[in-house]
C-alpha cells in the first residue's frame, strides 16, 4: 500500500510583536528557525512556507519549497492557515492530510515528524496531534477531510471550536518522547531558555 500524500505548510507569516524580532530568522544551531521547519517536513510531497510580515526569499532553503506570501496575515493565525491550505491543495491535489508546522518550534524531533505522519497512515481520517507528559501539543496533520470546513470559516475564527465539536471523534493522539511539542518560542525570555539547554548556540536576538 502507498503511503498517503500529505503536504506540509510551515506558519511564518505573523509579525513577531512579543519577541521583538522576526522569528523566522532567529538563529539557533546556526540556522534559522524557519530553515529548520523545513527540514522537518523532508517526508512530504510538498512544504508550503507562508510568510507576511517579514518576507521570506525562496532561495534561502536548501531545497524546493512553495513561498507563499499572505497580504492578510493580520487577520490572525487561521487566515495564514488557509492561505497555506489553499495553496497546498493548488500544489498537490490528491492530498490526503496536511502536517502543519509553527515557525516558532524549530527544535521538534525528526522522529516526532514521523511518528505523526505514521498515525496518520494509519487512520488517515483523525486529527493527528502530539502527546508528552499528558499534554497535547505541536505540529499536528490535519485529515483531507477538515480542509474544506476549515477553508469555509470566517478568517478572524479560530478553528478551536470545530476542532472540538467536528473532529473530537475522530482525533489521534500520538505519544511522543519530545518536550518541544509543549514549547512556544515567542518571547526573548523563551528564546534565552532554548539556547541555554544547548551551550553550542548563540543568543542573536
């Protein structure tokens, strides 16, 4: 059986007001944050990487990649979403999930990129998120099925509320040996404490 295709988007597109700093381009182990995203998303058949706020140069990555720009970022985190959504159906329309990944979680494990892929092979109609020590976290795939509601909602929502009234039957969590599921990268005081668990990195804020 082949395995099912999932695009990947990676989230850039936000304007970084509590860091103070683009976050796409913060440093750590020598790359930038959003280089590391795309790393992760190696296994699927298309990375989408949205920016907005802080444009982003396709020939930065080290490998093919659709650059996405998203004029209406300001609308918030679910209009980005979209905004990657239609342009990952665009780019690969047998799509069967989509790996969204947050720009602001580069030091995720590559084996937790694929443990979520692979319990979305295995029910490929669940929302697939991330479990450590009890708590859900981050990237998460999202079913084929979910796109098309989630392209329908007001772009201001947040899909929280479908999440937990259309796709709570159905959700998959996926237990992982990976505390950066739990981690949100947007604060200098949080970028501080990244580095400060790894000595080889320097502060570049």
């Amino acid at each position: 059986m082949e395995a099912p295709t999932v695009a990947a988007i990676v989230l850039a597109a936000g304007a970084s007001a509590r860091m103070g700093s683009p976050k796409a381009t913060l440093r750590w182990r020598g790359r930038a944050f959003v280089d590391h995203c795309v790393g992760l998303t190696s296994a699927c058949a298309t990375t989408v990487v949205v920016d907005g706020a802080t444009p982003l140069d396709a020939h930065r990555f080290e490998r093919a990649i659709v650059l996405e720009h998203h004029p209406g970022w300001s609308d918030g985190p679910l209009s980005s979403l979209q905004c990657g959504l239609r342009r990952a159906l665009a780019s690969a329309p047998e799509l069967c999930g989509v790996l969204v990944v947050t720009v602001d979680r580069p030091h995720v494990k590559a084996a937790t990129i694929a443990t979520l892929l692979a319990a979305h092979a295995a029910s490929p109609d669940a929302f697939v998120q991330p479990v450590y020590d009890g708590s859900s976290g981050h990237p998460v795939v999202w079913p084929r099925a979910a796109v098309d509601p989630l392209l329908a909602l007001p772009p201001t929502e947040s899909p929280r509320s479908f999440l937990a009234t259309q796709l709570a039957p159905t959700r998959a969590r996926a237990p992982v040996d990976d505390p950066a599921v739990l981690d949100n990268i947007d604060r200098p005081e949080a970028y501080r404490a990244l580095l400060q668990r790894d000595p080889e990195a320097h502060f570049d804020l």
